[in-house]
C-alpha cells in the first residue's frame, strides 16, 4: 500500500509538502528523506510521536528505544495499524522543534513504489525561512493582504498623494529659499 503524507508546520498556512509513502518503509527512512528535502540539522535527535484521530498518543519511536521501539524498526504500514493517525516529527528534540505529519490515506493511482518517500506536492519555503521572519501572504492579517500597486482599504489617504512630497526648499509662498553664499 502507498500512503499519502501532508507535512505542515502549526499555524502556517503558507507551507506544506505532500508524500508519497510505500507502507513497508521505515520512520527511519521517512526521516532520512524529510531531513534532506527541508534541510533540517543532521546531528539532531529526532522522535516521532504518533497521535491518534482524537490526538491521543499511539507511540514514541526515535532513534533510541522510547517505550514503542526504534525508528528504523517500525514500518510506516506498522504505525498505522497501530492506530496512527498523524505524527509529530521532531527534528530537533533538545529544541522542540518539529513538523506535523499527517497521515491523508491511501495514496490514489500511485502504483507500489520503491522503499523511499517520493516527493508529490510542495508550497513554501523549508520551515527555517519561517524561523527567520517569513511570512507567507496568506498568513498575513487580512488588512495587510493586497498585491503591490493595490491601495489598502483602510489607509488615510488615496493613491493620487502617493507620489506628492513636500519641497524642502520651498517657503509659504513657493519662492524658492537659498543661500546668498551659495553659487
């Protein structure tokens, strides 16, 4: 079986990557793919936290023995049975860093794929632009949300006195103020 994976960050609206998964590949593997496509620290810990439907936890599986097994002996496939409906995929445990991972299903006319992740569907930056200040367009606040060129509806003024400045050399009555020692 194929499984379609949706990775997002919390609250970002702007990012997003979709997978597709062959069921016998390992959270291990997964890892290994997700970690070069969003070019996460590679001298990291990492920990998947698989959540059921109701958002209760299913398991722990990280490169150590959390209770549930390691990552590189649970099979995507495996995780699922268990009742996973999406993770928490920690790329970096010591800073709490992580993506959400959720899992959409069967992956429709996808046709048995090799055993790593492909790929299928990206938007956005890798989520280090986010941690650096970007902020996708449909994340801003709805008054901020307008193409360059565009008046905002809530601004004090209109387009015509976007290019008018005040003269600097200029007095009240438009005579033009200079210095007599100035040639």
């Amino acid at each position: 079986m194929v499984f379609k994976l949706r990775v997002t960050l919390s609250g970002i609206k702007g990012f997003f990557r979709v997978y597709h998964v062959n069921g016998a590949t390992t959270l291990y593997t997964l890892h290994k793919q997700i970690r070069a496509d969003l070019e996460f620290p590679q001298d990291q810990l990492i920990m998947f936290k698989g959540l059921d439907f109701e958002g209760a936890v299913v398991g722990r599986w990280g490169l150590f023995d959390l209770g549930s097994g390691t990552v590189d002996q649970i099979s995507l496939e495996k995780a699922v049975k268990a009742g996973t409906d999406s993770f928490v995929y920690f790329y970096d445990v010591t800073n709490k860093k992580s993506v959400n991972i959720q899992v959409e299903g069967e992956a429709e006319g996808v046709k048995v794929l090799p055993d790593f992740p492909v790929l299928a569907e990206t938007k956005g930056p890798n989520p280090i632009e986010f941690e650096n200040g970007y902020v996708a367009f449909e994340d801003l606040p709805e008054t901020q949300r307008h193409l360059p060129g565009e008046a905002d509806d809530d601004e004090d003024y209109d387009d015509e006195d976007l290019g008018e400045e005040e003269e600097e050399d200029g007095d009240e009555d438009g005579q033009e103020i200079y210095d007599e020692d100035e040639q």
